[in-house]
C-alpha cells in the first residue's frame, strides 16, 4: 500500500495514488508504504530516484547499521514501535529514508517509511495532523511527531498495565487464592510482564532514535526541543517500567506463596492421618502376632474389641488433632 501526504493550510493530506503518473501531481512531505509491492518500490524509485533496501524491514539488522547516513545525503533510520494487541503483542520495524543534503533529488525533503504492517501509532499522527493545523511544518516534524505518538502509546499501554495489576493485586490480596485461581493469576501477570518488557524495550530504542536525529544536527531550535522533551517523556517511562517490574514480582511472589500454602495443608493433612493411623496400625500388628497364648485370643468378644480399640485409638488423636485446629 502507497500512501502519500502533503501539507494544505497547514494539515495533513492525505492524496490518492494509483499509478506513477499520479507521484508527480504531488509534492509530499510524507511517503508511507506498508508492505510494498514491487511495482510501489519501482514507482519510487523511477519518480524520487531512491532505492528501498531489501533488508529494510528484518528483525536481524546488525544494531550498527540502524541508524547511518550514505554518502548521497540520505538519512537511515530503524527503528521499532509498540502494538498492543491483546492475543499478540509486538513491536513492528519502520525503516526511514529522508534527503536533506541534495536538493537535486526529488526525495528532497521527503519522509519515506516503510513497513509491514499498520502501526497505530501512524494512524494516531494522521488523525491529529488532519485536525489540528500547525501541527506539521516539514517532513522532520512528521519524523519528530512519530516518535512523540510513539512514547505516548507507550505512556498509555503501561497505564493498561498497571490497571490490569491492580484488578490482580485485589484478588490476590483478597486471600483464599485457590490453585486454580492462582493459576489464572499467573498467567496474567506474565502477559503484563511481557508487554512491559515489550515497552521498555521500545522507549529504549525510540531514545536512541531520537538522540540519533539530534546528533544529525538537521534540526531547529524548536524541533530539536521538541526532541529533548521527547527524551524527557521516555526517561519518565523507563522509571514506571521499573516500579511495574517491582509491582510484578511482588504479586508473583505473593501468587506463588499462596501456591505454597495451599500444598502445606495438603501435605499437613495426610501428615495428621498418617500419624493418627499408627496406633491402629501398632494394634494390629500386636494381634497379627503368632503367640500361642494371647488372652483375646479365645475370647467371644476378641474380635470386636480389637476392631474397637483400633478405631478408638485413630479417633482419639484426630479428635485432639482438631481441638488443636490442625486440620484445618
């Protein structure tokens, strides 16, 4: 899919493009592919003369050659934003070309972003460019704005996070947490884990996207303010990614030790009947004994009164067993 925005009245435009007589009727600030076919890739580069690497988008880039400029003027980034799906979070790859050394190409000046998938965070810049005017002056302030949705969707998941921890943290700290419950628990609290691990992850790498840029020195003094803040936003994040890690192993602590509790008292139980059943056990190993003179042994009533007295000597302890509140 080709996407390409211009700037009127100060909004972002989106223009319709169906074939490569449409690229010249436009002049963008902005070129959007998700998920290029090869006839998209060979418009943009019979139009703005600019190849799109095959290696554009992969997971595996060596972390040195993310961010690059080429001897031609061309600027590279790589970098990774946050979705947030329920069933499958991830973070997808966006790589960025931009010119803004030769003004003899007519990339000059022109964001290019590629990618496979649709990034929420993209939509998120299209809607406010298209309804706040001003927003966007240059393909540096989409570049710039990009980065800044990208840390407040970041912003807004971990609030998803730590919502979903406390609707946890009431249950577990409700007590009576049964095995099966403690397991839906956990499984929870690992999504919530990974998801923020997730988001670390990307802040972490948004920072040195965004530092990278500030070092390019291709920004004004308002945009490269806008960057510092950008920056100040993610050291922000990455102090609430810590307390959410820190609020995790806790109730993961606290999970597991109900989990303990539970097998305590298993284990206690049949370590009380264990202990209730040996005298039974010692009575009948007495009568089991081959003595040829056994008092109970010729007697009418030796029979019943071995079977009581095993049952009165398992019943004695339970009974003390239970006044103690050790069954329970």
């Amino acid at each position: 899919m080709l996407n390409i925005f211009t700037l009127a009245n100060g909004r972002l435009v989106q223009e319709e493009i169906e074939s490569l007589q449409d690229l010249a009727r436009f002049q963008p600030i902005w070129v959007d592919l998700e998920s290029p076919t090869l006839e998209e890739k060979r418009w943009i580069k019979q139009h703005y003369g600019l190849s799109i690497p095959e290696d554009a988008m992969d997971q595996d880039i060596e972390e040195s050659a993310r961010f690059y400029e080429e001897d031609n003027g061309d600027l590279h980034i790589r970098s990774d934003f946050l979705i947030d799906d329920e069933d499958d979070p991830r973070s997808v790859r966006v790589a960025f070309i931009m010119n803004l050394h030769n003004a003899a190409l007519k990339s000059y000046g022109v964001l290019f972003s590629i990618h496979d998938e649709d990034v929420p965070v993209f939509r998120l810049l299209r809607l406010r460019a298209r309804r706040a005017p001003g927003l966007i002056e240059d393909s540096k302030d989409v570049l710039l704005k990009l980065f800044d949705a990208d840390a407040e969707y970041s912003a807004d998941t971990l609030e998803g996070i730590y919502d979903d921890l406390e609707n946890v943290s009431t249950q577990v700290l409700a007590g009576n947490v049964t095995d099966t419950h403690a397991s839906e628990v956990l499984s929870a609290i690992a999504r919530q884990e990974d998801l923020n691990g997730r988001i670390r992850r990307n802040v972490m790498d948004t920072r040195r996207a965004v530092s990278f840029v500030m070092r390019s020195k291709m920004l004004n003094s308002d945009q490269f303010e806008d960057a510092r803040q950008i920056l100040r936003d993610i050291e922000s994040l990455d102090n609430h990614t810590a307390f959410l890690f820190d609020k995790i192993n806790f109730l993961m602590d606290a999970t597991v030790g109900f989990i303990n509790i539970n097998q305590n008292k298993i284990i206690k139980i049949f370590s009380v009947a264990s202990v209730a059943l040996l005298p039974p056990t010692l009575i009948a190993s007495v009568y089991g004994m081959n003595f040829k003179y056994m008092p109970e042994i010729d007697w009418q009533y030796g029979y019943a009164y071995g079977i009581a007295l095993m049952v009165g000597s398992a019943l004695i302890p339970m009974l003390y067993f239970r006044k103690r509140g050790w069954l329970k």
